[in-house]
C-alpha cells in the first residue's frame, strides 16, 4: 500500500488506472475520458473507484464517481481527500 503522507504522483497513478482498466498506458492520458476515450462502463467505473480506495486509504462517495471522468479530475479528487 502506497505511504498515504507521500506526493501524489500522477505518473503512477496513470500506471495504476491503465492496470485497473485493462488498458495501455500511453491511452490515459491526463485529459482521456474515461467513457468516451476508454469505453469504462459503470462497473468498471466503480472497480476502479474501489481500487483507488484501496490503494490511496481515501473514502470515494458514489457522487464523487460521476465526476472522476479523466485521469486529471481522479488526480485533484485524491490530492483533495489526501489533504484533508
């Protein structure tokens, strides 16, 4: 598990989202949507919600998921939470 104090980096998080969804890397790009880009469906939405979860010690909210539509929004959500 990923030391939840240390910077959140974007790079491995891109790593991580492209491993969850069974994707290439070089695909998620900071601005790819999730939907429209990378064919994510609500439940593989909700997986990598759980993973995210998982991996960076946050609590995601079902409302929050709607709005996680790019690697760049997934980022600022997880800097946001970690802060907190």
């Amino acid at each position: 598990m990923a030391d939840a104090t240390a910077a959140l980096d974007l790079d491995e998080l891109r790593t991580f989202v492209a491993e969850v969804l069974d994707v290439e890397e070089e695909e998620v790009t900071d601005e790819a949507d999730f939907v429209k880009d990378l064919g994510v469906d609500s439940l593989m939405a909700l997986e990598v919600m759980v993973e995210l979860e998982k991996k960076y010690a946050v609590k995601l909210e079902e409302k929050e998921m709607k709005s996680i539509t790019t690697l760049r929004k997934v980022h600022d959500l997880l800097a946001s939470k970690r802060e907190k």
